[in-house]
C-alpha cells in the first residue's frame, strides 16, 4: 500500500508514494504520472484564460489527470476577487462533468467557497488543501461536506494537534505541497498527533482517496 501524498508540486516518482503532482495548464509536464490540474487564484491571465480553460477541459477527460486543482479564492492578493470568483466557477463548471475531486486553495474565503458550493449544486468531492486555521473552521468546512488535507502547517504550528486529533478519520488527507518535509515525515507526525500507527493512518488515507 502506497503512501498517498495528496497534493505537492514536486514529482518524486518514489515507488512507495502516490503523488498528486499539482500542474498548471501553461506548464504542463506529460512526463507526470498522475496529477491535478487547474488555474491557481494567484495565476489568473486573462489574456490566455480561454487556452487554459480549454486545456483543463482536455486533461479532466483523462485517466491519468486525478483532480481539478489547485484553484479557490484568496483575498490576500490583489487580483480583484470578482475575477477569482468568475475563473473559479469556470473551472467548477468544466469539472462538474466528471467525477473528480476539487483540491482547493483558500484563503480568507471559506464562507464564500461554502455559498458556491452551495450555489452551484457541487457535489465532486472539495478538498482544502494546506489546512492551517482553528477548529471552528475545520468543523464547519466538514458540515459542509469538505475533505481536509494537511501538511506543512500540521509541520510547522503546534496548535494544529488538537484540529487534526479532532478531524474525523474519514475526511482527512496529507500533503507535502511545496514544503521540504517528506510524506513520511508527515505521515509520522500524523499517527503521533492521533494516537494510531504510521501504517493506520496510511490505511484510513487510502481508505479516503
């Protein structure tokens, strides 16, 4: 059984982890074995939107692409959130022809994700990724049907145990992202943080994905 790193920009192509290696559609890298695809809130170009929209739309159709994402909704950049709002539907509306999952990028924004998911009738599973905020939050994004993946955060603030101890087992996943830290090392201060063996928490992982 594979360690499942359910979100990371760099492609390790470990035999003992399965990555969701994070592509955007203006870089795309055919050499990846399994990825996810999307437009980040932080990359928005409007003058090569419609390409990237197109390409997205192509490589949601195929086996190999697992997830649409990272995209979301961050209003601590300075790309006006309108815009964010109508490139994040875009993409919503592309994936809601398929089954696949949504890994998101939030920030500062989690009761307006909550509304669009509402809104627009989303039922593919949504996943934050990078989770980092309290226990109030966590709670309610999984009232509203949410997956949470943690990892360099998890890492990095002690005040993360007591959210993850709380996380229920069957909504939660572990990612390295952009972070130096292994999935191994991550996955370890998982089972410390709730109690369980590395390969009960591998298990309850796989078991979610």
């Amino acid at each position: 059984m594979s360690l499942v790193n359910l979100h990371t920009h760099t492609f390790s192509n470990e035999n003992s982890v399965l990555e969701v290696v994070n592509q955007y559609p203006w870089q795309f890298d055919e050499s990846v074995a399994m990825y996810s695809i999307g437009i980040h809130p932080w990359y928005i170009d409007e003058d090569r939107l419609n390409i990237d929209l197109k390409c997205i739309d192509e490589k949601l159709k195929l086996i190999e692409c697992l997830a649409l994402g990272e995209c979301g909704l961050d209003k601590r950049i300075e790309t006006p959130f309108q815009i964010q709002i109508k490139v994040f539907k875009q993409q919503i509306e592309i994936v809601q022809n398929t089954s696949k999952p949504i890994i998101l990028h939030c920030v500062a924004a989690y009761q307006e994700m909550i509304a669009i998911k509402k809104e627009m009738k989303i039922e593919n599973p949504m996943i934050i990724h990078g989770f980092s905020k309290n226990e109030q939050v966590a709670k309610e994004l999984v009232a509203n049907g949410c997956y949470i993946s943690f990892g360099k955060y998890l890492m990095r603030m002690p005040q993360l145990e007591s959210v993850f101890k709380d996380m229920p087992n069957h909504r939660f996943f572990l990612e390295t992202d952009t972070d130096e830290q292994t999935i191994q090392e991550v996955y370890a201060l998982a089972a410390q943080y709730k109690g369980l063996s590395i390969p009960k928490i591998q298990e309850l992982v796989t078991i979610n994905f």
